[in-house]
C-alpha cells in the first residue's frame, strides 16, 4: 500500500506538471493547512532540492515566508559547501525578523558552512528612499552578489492573507482586491491569469532578473492552490515543491 501511495503522488506530480506547464514537481504526502506538522514534509523535499543545487549553483538566492523559514529549520546539508553563498532575493518587506529572506539566508549559510550577504533593508520604503539606497556604494555592492544567483528558492503567498501579513494599508488592500490580486511572491502581486496587478517598492532581484534565473517554488497547503496556479501563468518558476492538499486542489481545477 506504501508503494501504492508513492506512486499515487507521482502520478498527482505529472499531472500537476502538466497543467501547470512546470519542469518539475515534486508531491509530499500531507496538507499543511489541514495539519501544520505536514510542513516539515515540504520543507525536507526542499531541502534535498537546496543540497541538489549546492552541487551546481555557488551563488543562490532565498525569498522569506514561514515555508522557506522552515526548509531553514530542517537544513542539514550532509556536508559543508564553503564554496556557495546565500543572499535574500528581496530585501524586508514588512515581515517578522525569522522570516526575513535575510534572516533565512544566514540560517541556511550556517548550516551548510557558507557565506551569506544580507541586503538588511527597513520595510515600507518610499520609492525616492529607494533609489537614494541605490546610490549607496554598499548597497551596490550586495545587490552585485544577489544579481549572481544562480538558483532562487521562494515561497507563494495568497495575496490577501499576505497584504494583511505585511500590515498593506486599507487603501492598498482594497486596490489589490479590485484589481484581482490572487497570489504574492516576492513583493509582486498577481491576477488569477497572472497579470502583475502591484510590487512593494523594495531592493534585489526584480522581475525580470528573476525569469532569467532557474526558480524553484516551495508552497503547500489547499488554500494556496490558487495562488500556486496564478504565479504558475507568470512563467516565472520551473519547478514546484508542494503537498498533496494543495496539488489535487490543482488537478480538480481547485
Ligand atoms: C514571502 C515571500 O516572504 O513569503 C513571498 O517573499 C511568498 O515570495 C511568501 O509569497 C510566502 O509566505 P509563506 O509564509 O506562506 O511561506
């Protein structure tokens, strides 16, 4: 019956590649939603993703988020790697410190033995203050290193609960619910056919930047089989590690 099951989510897998048009996924038993301890599942499938790329990749990039903070958690590289650096795709947007896409960086780096950058950027930045950090010589210099990533790992939110997350001002929240916003990666939020509907001003990889990189997107849970759809038609993963819940949301057309 185990193989039965294994084989029952590889099929779930293939299915999900296919309507999503993805490279690769990857399906873990569980719905993170329905039982939260089913997250260390999803995070250790991500972690044999992460040790995979440190094969290959010496520079690669992490988003924040709960689902990337606990790859971070469960991370015990069979060996150490002082050859790779890790640096936050984004700089703060608006999050708890242990979520912080720097903060998952430096955890990862430890674990693995290698370098970290951090971008250490405050959160709600006015777009002048941002391109007056863009002149900062230092600021230059971490951007360089984040721009040399490889291999992104990041988690999809569900964009009303992320606008909320992120405390986005009423006024924000509403625009983003008139305009359609259904899922958030990144600072960016997107329609449900993956239109880019509003970005949080912020520093590091920008959209483009991020295409031109292999991305591999770790999210799990039923409620976020349509934010997972939605950033899927943006094109800008390849690869997706998700859970059971989330990918037969995925395959019955949520
Ligand atoms: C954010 C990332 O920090 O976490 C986003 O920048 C992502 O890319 C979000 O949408 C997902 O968070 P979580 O907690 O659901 O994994």
């Amino acid at each position: 019956p185990l193989v039965d099951a294994f084989s029952a989510l590889r099929t779930l897998a293939r299915t999900v590649e296919r309507l999503l048009g993805l490279k690769r996924v990857v399906v873990v038993p569980g719905d993170v939603a329905r039982q939260p301890d089913d997250l260390a599942a999803v995070a250790r499938a991500a972690a044999i993703a992460l040790e995979r790329a440190m094969k290959e990749a010496r520079v690669i990039a992490v988003a924040g988020g709960t689902t990337m903070a606990a790859v971070a958690e469960v991370f015990r590289p069979r060996r150490k790697h002082p050859e790779v650096t890790f640096v936050p795709a984004r700089g703060g947007l608006g999050e708890h410190i242990d979520i912080q896409a720097d903060t998952i960086a430096a955890r990862l780096a430890d674990r693995a033995g290698g370098r970290f950058v951090r971008l250490g950027v405050p959160d709600q930045l006015s777009p002048e203050t941002i391109r007056a950090m863009l002149e900062e010589a230092d600021v230059r210099r971490r951007l360089d290193e984040v721009r040399r990533a490889e291999v992104v790992f990041h988690g999809i939110g569900d964009a009303k609960t992320m606008s909320l997350r992120r405390r986005a001002d009423a006024a924000i929240r509403a625009e983003l619910e008139r305009r359609g916003a259904v899922s958030e990666a990144f600072g960016a939020y997107y329609d449900g056919d993956g239109r880019l509907v509003a970005q949080m001003p912020t520093i590091g990889l920008s959209i483009e930047e991020l295409r031109a990189k292999r991305c591999i997107a770790v999210a799990a849970g039923r409620p976020k089989a349509a934010a997972i759809i939605s950033l899927a038609k943006t094109g800008l993963f390849q690869e997706l590690i998700t859970d059971q819940g989330a990918a037969e949301a995925i395959r019955n057309g949520l």
